[in-house]
C-alpha cells in the first residue's frame, strides 16, 4: 500500500506520486509549510500525518504447520526513502 509524501516534503525529497484518494485543496496547497493537522487523508511525512490511517495485512499460515510457539517477523521498505523496517513478534498457534 504506497502512501505518498505530502506537498511540504517535496522541497525534502522531491515530487512524490499522485494520492490515491481526492485530497483536500488545504493539503495539496501546502507546498511551504506542513498542513494543518487532520486536513490530509491519504498524503504524508510521518507519524501523525493521516491520523485514520491503517495498515493491514494477511498472513497465510500453512496448513501442515504444526501448534506451538513460533516467531513470524515482517520487513517494511519505505516507498519514498532509504528506510527499511524488520520486526518480529512471538505467537502461539494452537
């Protein structure tokens, strides 16, 4: 799910792509200041950008997998810098 940069950071990190929701004209308009908060839906810098925003992934666990205590871990590649995210989190399949 790409999630483009807001107007602000162009300056920053260049132009970013084209939203895909419609976003406000007081989003869009922010070229040399961040928005104000709450006014982007589907643009941003970071944390607290897109307050409702979720991301949500599936996991398919094999069918032959057998219970018991496991550890899944996950990789995040930032689409619009050199970031790259790894976690990890425990779970118990019963």
């Amino acid at each position: 799910m790409p999630i483009p940069g807001g107007p602000w950071g162009f300056a920053m990190h260049g132009a970013s792509f084209k939203p895909r929701c419609q976003e406000s004209a007081v989003c869009t308009g922010a070229v040399n200041k961040k928005a104000p908060f709450m006014t982007c839906q589907c643009s941003g810098e970071g944390v607290g950008d897109i307050p409702t925003l979720e991301i949500v992934d599936k996991v398919h666990i094999p069918a032959g997998l057998k219970p018991g205590e496991w550890v899944v871990s996950w990789r995040w590649d930032c689409e619009e810098s050199t970031q790259v995210w790894n976690s990890c989190a425990d779970i118990t399949i019963a």
